[in-house]
C-alpha cells in the first residue's frame, strides 16, 4: 500500500531514539526522548491552502527536524510514520 499526503501535508518517517549516549551510557526505554529527526517520505502537491499559494520546500529523502508535539503518527506495513504540515518541519538537515 502507498501513502500520497495532500495539500501542504509530508509523510516522515522518524528514526529512533537513541539508546546509548555519546560516552555509553545506556538508556532505560522510559527515559528515552522521543526522535525529532526523520526521513521524508511522500511529500503533498502544495496548492493554495486557506488562500495562501503553498510551495512544498522538501523533497523525498531528506532528512528534516520537526516540532516535537505535531503530526498524526499511524502504522503502516509494521513501520511507523507520522504525517505532519509542511510548517511542522523546523530545518533540513545537510
């Protein structure tokens, strides 16, 4: 089954979160925070959304950084993914 978002809307998948810090202390599960960082994987058309013209500035395959409280997470194919607004997304990361 393919995902195609609409409008201003951006299919992400988010990695994990990490499970070891930098100097290998390991995290209990419940103390891990929740990935910012994810994969853009279908991206909408844009269009004019609340009479604004939208042009979408991501691209599939990117990596971006979303807002921590946004989107609509849902299951697909036993993947994760969440689906946010194009505003959602803070940065691209290069």
């Amino acid at each position: 089954m393919k995902i195609r978002p609409i409008f201003d809307r951006v299919v992400l998948l988010p990695k994990e979160a990490e499970k070891e810090t930098k100097s290998g202390i390991i995290l209990p599960t419940a103390s891990a925070e929740k990935s910012q960082i994810a994969t853009v994987v279908a991206v909408g058309e844009g269009g004019v959304v609340d009479g604004k013209e939208i042009k979408m500035q991501v691209k599939t395959g990117q990596e971006v950084l979303y807002a921590k409280y946004s989107g609509t997470e849902f299951s697909l194919d036993g993947k994760k993914y969440i689906v946010v607004k194009q505003t959602d997304i803070l940065a691209v990361l290069e």
